[in-house]
C-alpha cells in the first residue's frame, strides 16, 4: 500500500461518512464519529477484499468496492446502535 493510495482511500471514506451524515443529520460529534467510523469500515472491507481476493473496483492497491461496502454497513452498524441508544434518553 502506498502513501497516496491510502490518502485517497481515507479520502473516499470520509466523503462516505459524510454523506451519511448529510442524509441522516446529527452534531458535530456525530459527524466525527461517522468519518471514524466509515474510515474503520473502509479499510477493513479492503483487508477482507485481500484476503478473499475478491475485486470489485480495483484501482491501483485498493478495492473500492469492497471497501464502499465495508464502510456503509459499518456505518449502519453504528447508526443502528446510536439510534438504539438516543431512544433511550
């Protein structure tokens, strides 16, 4: 993995999170929590695309598409448990 490679990377998935938090609203630590979040998500569904060697949308050392898709049900994850918990209060 090169350094560029990984900043563009990053870069997707904080664009991901972001419209994640575009279309769902929150704070600003919600914001933050969603681009950790889909950053996690993203690189973990690249690893995974490794390792099973599947390839979806290869670009250079890293598969978009397994990583997209890593990082939006990470993020559904995560608002799933933050929906849980605002119910809550």
């Amino acid at each position: 993995m090169t350094l560029p490679a990984f900043f563009f990377g990053s870069l997707i998935a904080s664009l991901i999170g972001s419209i994640i938090h575009l279309i769902f609203g929150g704070n600003i630590k919600r914001i933050v929590s969603y681009i950790f979040f889909s950053w996690v998500g993203f690189w973990i569904g690249n690893t995974v695309s490794s390792h099973l060697n599947i390839q979806i949308l290869l670009y250079g050392p890293v598969d978009f598409g397994m990583a997209a898709i890593g990082s939006c049900l990470l993020l559904a994850f995560i608002y799933w448990l933050s929906f849980e918990s605002d119910e809550e209060e």
